[in-house]
C-alpha cells in the first residue's frame, strides 16, 4: 500500500504537468531525525527476522525509539501538505504495536481474504489474531492489520494506519512534484535577483574606476 500510494502520487503529479526535478527545492527539517528513525525502524525489523535476541529483548525499547524520531520528524515538517496525514499513520500503527508488546495484529479473518494463511505470515513482528471482541478492543486490532488486499502482486494486509500513511505521503509528493512557488518565495528570489544586480553594477563601477 505505501509504494503505491508513492508510486500513485508520482504518476498524478507528473500527469497534471508537475517535474519530478521540483522535489529537489522541497527543504524538510531534521532531516538527519527522519533517516535515523528509518535506519532504526528497519533494522530492528531484520534483527527480529534474523532471531537477534538482544533486539527481541528490547523490541518494545527499539520500537518506541523509532517511531518516536519518525514522529518528532514528521511534526515539525507537518506544514507540508500530506504530512500531518503521514503523521497520523506512524501514530496509529506506534500505538498498536507498542500496546503488542511489540508486535503488529493481523486479524485471520482478512488474512485469508487477501488469500493468505496464518502459515504465510512469516515476520517475526507481526501476531495472528482470531478477532475476537477482546483482540478488537484490548488489543487494539481494530487499528491493527484488519483491511485485505487480494489484488494480484499487491496482495497484502494493511492497517488504518497504512492507509493514512500511503495516502499522506503520496499527497506529499504529488505537491511537491507540481509545487508552484508562492508570492513571498518569488518576491524572495526577485530580491536576490536584485541585490547580485546591484552588486555586480557596483563591481562594474569599481573596476572602471580603476582603469581611470
């Protein structure tokens, strides 16, 4: 679901006339907080994968970790459009998983929709649950990975937070891609248009000063 919506708002931005090149000018903030929440969140899942126990006894700790930095990165970008969208994906999926143990819920029931088995999930981060009253409620499944997808190539089960993490950053990057510069940029730029004028002018000036 999260290519998707990438490669969806990619594909969107360019048809209506946007350039991939205007991604370039986007200036996020605590940009080193975002790659490290990244770094963090996919390492503890392949430590998990590979049986690490060090990263299964602190799973909650590593977890928190990285979805704090996300969190904290995501917020003070929130400005940008789809962001705060994005924002309340991580959220979403912290909470569930943190409230786990560790773990992300997968209802059965959607599972074998999408035309899976509980003998597929093979993550060592995610827990199939039955869906009963009490995994709805005190486990939270209900934000959990409850909606199928049996789409062919795609097939998958997401969660509420996916989707508002998919649909977030595909906005963000479908703005950014047919991103028109605002009044108070251009007036910026025609500031400092004047101002290399007025300094090349006075460099003129100067240098037949000299010659004189």
């Amino acid at each position: 679901m999260l290519i998707g919506g990438i490669l969806l708002g990619l594909l969107l931005g360019m048809r209506s006339g946007g350039r991939i090149s205007n991604l370039a000018s986007i200036q996020l903030r605590w940009v080193w907080i975002l790659f490290a929440a990244v770094v963090v969140r996919f390492a503890t899942e392949s430590m998990l994968n590979a049986g690490v126990e060090v990263a299964d006894t602190f799973r909650v700790v590593l977890w928190a970790l990285s979805f704090g930095l996300l969190l904290a990165g995501l917020w003070v970008n929130r400005s940008y459009p789809g962001l705060s969208l994005a924002f309340i994906g991580i959220l979403l999926n912290a909470i569930v998983i943190l409230v786990n143990g560790g773990y992300m819920p997968v209802w059965g029931s959607a599972l074998e929709a999408a035309g899976f088995t509980s003998a597929d999930v093979q993550s060592a981060i995610h827990v199939v649950l039955p869906g009963t009253a009490g995994d709805f409620l005190l486990r939270l499944l209900i934000i959990g990975d409850i909606i199928p997808i049996p789409v062919p190539l795609i097939r998958n089960v997401a969660s509420l937070g996916d989707a508002f993490l998919a649909l977030g950053l595909g906005f963000f990057l479908f703005a950014g891609v047919v991103r028109i510069p605002t009044e108070l940029e251009e007036d910026e730029d025609a500031a400092i248009r004047a101002r290399l004028a007025g300094i090349a002018g006075a460099t003129r000036l100067t240098g037949a000063g000299g010659r004189s």
